[in-house]
C-alpha cells in the first residue's frame, strides 16, 4: 500500500490487533455469527511518520448507516457547546452573516449549538439514519460524503468548518482536504477536532484503534497532510474528551503565525519520542500485558460468582472484546442507552445489548467500556456505588 498522507511506500508493521469484525456492526440475532472480519493493523510510514491502517473498509460499508449519535452524552453535549461559543469569541462574534459548514455532522448536536449564536448552518453526514434525526431537529443536512466535488457542488463560502471526531477516518483523504480548502473564507477557520495519537499512547487506549479510524495524528504528522493541501495549523490545544483530542484551528497556509502553547506541544512530540517506531513497537508490548491483566480479573470476578455487565456499548469496546477475546462468559451483557442498539449483538463476541432503563437489578461489576466518560458515569451511578457495585475502568486516563 502507499502511505495514506505521503504516498511512501516504506512502511512498518506497529501493532496488529488481528483480524476483527467492523466495530460497529451491532448484530440482530439472524446476523450472529454470519459478520464478515477485516484485518486490524497499524503500520508506520518511515517517511512522513504517520501511524495508519493497512487495510481500508469501504466507506459506504462503515458509514453509510450506522447506530452511533453524538447527542446520547452530555460530556459529549458540552464539549461541543463549549467549543461553538470559543470559535465564536475568538473569531466570528460581531461577523454579520457567520456560516459554518461541519463534515459528518452525525445528529446535529455540534450545529445546534452553532445555530443557538446565530449561525447560518449546513452539515454534511453520510449515514441516513442520522442525517435524517438531524434534518428533523431543524439542523440543514445533506446525506453525502464530503469530497471535494461534493465541496465545489456548494457554490459558496464558510467562515467556519467543523470536522469533529471524523477527520481520521477518510478514505478519500486528499479530496476532502481539497474540498476544505475550496470551500474555506480567505479569512476563515477550519477546526479540526481528532483522537491524539500520543495521548492514546501515554494512555494504553488500543481500543481506539479500530477500522473507522484509518489514521492516527499526531501535531507533527497532521501538519504534514495540510502541507500538502495549502492549509496550515495555528493553535492547538488538548481537551479531556474521549480520553485526550486535539482541537486545533487550521487556516489558509500563511495567513497566521503558530501559537506559544501550539509549539510547546509539538516540542513536547520531540522530547517524547512521540513520532518515533520504537515508541508504537513498545506499546504493542503493552497491549499484551494489558490482555492477560483484564482476563484474569473478570475470570476471577465469574469465578467468585459475581456478575459482570459491560458499561457501554461503543464502537471502540468491541476492539478490545475481540482482541481480548472477552465473550458472554465473561460478560453477560452491554448496558446501553442508545436505543438504536436495543436488542442488537455486539460484533464478534455477540454479547447482548440491553437498555439501562429496562435492568431488573444492578450487576455486581460493571466492566465500563464507555470509560471516555468517567467522570459523568461516577457522578450519575453514585447510589450504585453506595450499594457496593465495582466500576471497573479498562482503560483509566489520568484526570
């Protein structure tokens, strides 16, 4: 294969997590067992140092519907409140006419609160499902992949683009990168919200590795993508959600000098080794240690006669299901409250999802899967861990 973002050739097999079914192909009963497997492989490019998959699922498999919906936490809520009201403090508050286009816009929840400060919204999202729920809540959606054909299709202009959450996971790379900068003011701001790969890393949180996500960013190698596109990042910084994103601000290329705090963390990349082989070769080693550590504890937790329900059911879980082999006989069940995967099977392992709503009574562990967000779990099962319920964190960012 070439390298996703520099067309090298030269690249370098990091981690390989085996071949796993499509994380978020949650599974009717009639489905189990009958799910097709990808492999799930993170290769190194020597040239431009970009950690990536070496094998791509079509977009129109992963994408073209699915059962994830940004609007089902508030952590998640907030967050997108708090980065709407910053982009518009900083650039955009006294601008008559302010627009901002988001690509995947999943359910509208980002837009709705763009549309709240007075912005003229469009988003663009490629599963039907969720366009549909947004375009129903009055957020303006169109049902597409965003490319740069569908871009110039616009005939018009942002202040603002939003890519939250999606920007790793593009097939067509460098079309949508063309179709950013195409569809970009002379003046306006691109805000690109993506896992950091260093923080997945310093974390141990493999299970963000999965097919949807077919590039892994770090400041240094993102900026080597938008070099090639005319675009160029100008601040930076590092938000809490989903365990350490980026949010960085992205204009035309020479149109403003980079922050203090945005070469502070690309040197804190060098004095890390973040970009270096070695550093993805030991925390493959890592993974192996992290397996045989969750293995034994809930053997021991079934054995001792506990029950055990898995606490989410996101996508980036079943990465870490399958590769640690955890089935039904470790974990009886996925508490949800998505109810677009009420009924459903969890790829892989077919364990069963249930709605939290619908639980005759509390387990004894919950072996928390949606552990991006901690804090509003704890804060809201505080009667559970009063009765004595553990919550048991897989992956446990510091705060």
């Amino acid at each position: 294969m070439l390298c996703r973002v520099c067309d090298s050739t030269d690249l370098q097999l990091a981690i390989d997590l085996g071949n796993q079914p499509w994380c978020n192909h949650f599974l009717t009963a009639e489905q189990v067992g009958k799910e097709p497997y990808y492999p799930l492989r993170v290769v190194y490019c020597r040239k431009c140092q970009t950690t990536q998959l070496d094998y791509t699922v079509p977009k129109e498999t992963m994408f073209g519907d699915h059962t994830y919906l940004s609007g089902i936490t508030r952590s998640l809520g907030a967050h997108f409140a708090a980065v709407a009201k910053e982009v518009d403090d900083r650039f955009f508050r006294n601008v008559p006419g302010k627009s901002i286009l988001d690509i995947g816009s999943n359910d509208g929840t980002q837009l709705r609160h763009f549309q709240a400060l007075g912005y003229d919204v469009l988003g663009v999202e490629s599963s039907a499902t969720t366009a549909r729920i947004a375009q129903a809540a009055g957020v303006p959606t169109l049902h597409k992949f965003f490319n740069r054909e569908v871009a110039l299709g616009l005939d018009r202009k942002f202040h603002a683009i939003n890519a939250a959450g999606v920007f790793f996971h593009l097939e067509e790379l460098h079309s949508v990168c063309d179709g950013i900068r195409a569809v970009l003011r002379d003046d306006g701001v691109f805000v690109v919200q993506f896992l950091y790969m260093k923080k997945i890393v310093d974390n141990g949180a493999f299970d963000q590795i999965y097919h949807e996500h077919l590039l892994y960013y770090n400041l240094a190698t993102i900026q080597r993508l938008l070099d090639r596109h005319g675009l160029a990042m100008f601040d930076a910084y590092l938000a809490p959600i989903h365990g350490g994103s980026i949010i960085g601000f992205i204009a035309h290329r020479g149109r403003c000098p980079p922050s203090d705090r945005l070469l502070a963390m690309r040197q804190a990349e060098i004095d890390g080794h973040s970009n270096e082989l070695a550093t993805y070769l030991e925390f493959a080693d890592r993974i192996q240690r992290h397996k045989e550590r969750d293995v034994a504890f809930l053997q021991d937790a079934r054995a001792a006669g506990k029950n055990v329900f898995g606490l989410g059911a996101p996508v980036k879980g079943n990465t870490l299901l399958n590769y640690f082999q955890i089935g039904p006989q470790h974990v009886q069940c996925l508490v949800e409250k998505n109810v677009l995967r009420r009924g459903l099977f969890s790829p892989g392992m077919h364990i069963p999802v249930v709605m939290e709503d619908e639980l005759p009574a509390p387990p004894d562990v919950y072996y928390v899967l949606a552990w991006n967000f901690k804090n509003e779990i704890l804060a809201r099962n505080q009667r559970l861990l009063e009765q004595g319920v553990e919550f048991y964190f897989p992956v446990d960012p510091p705060a």
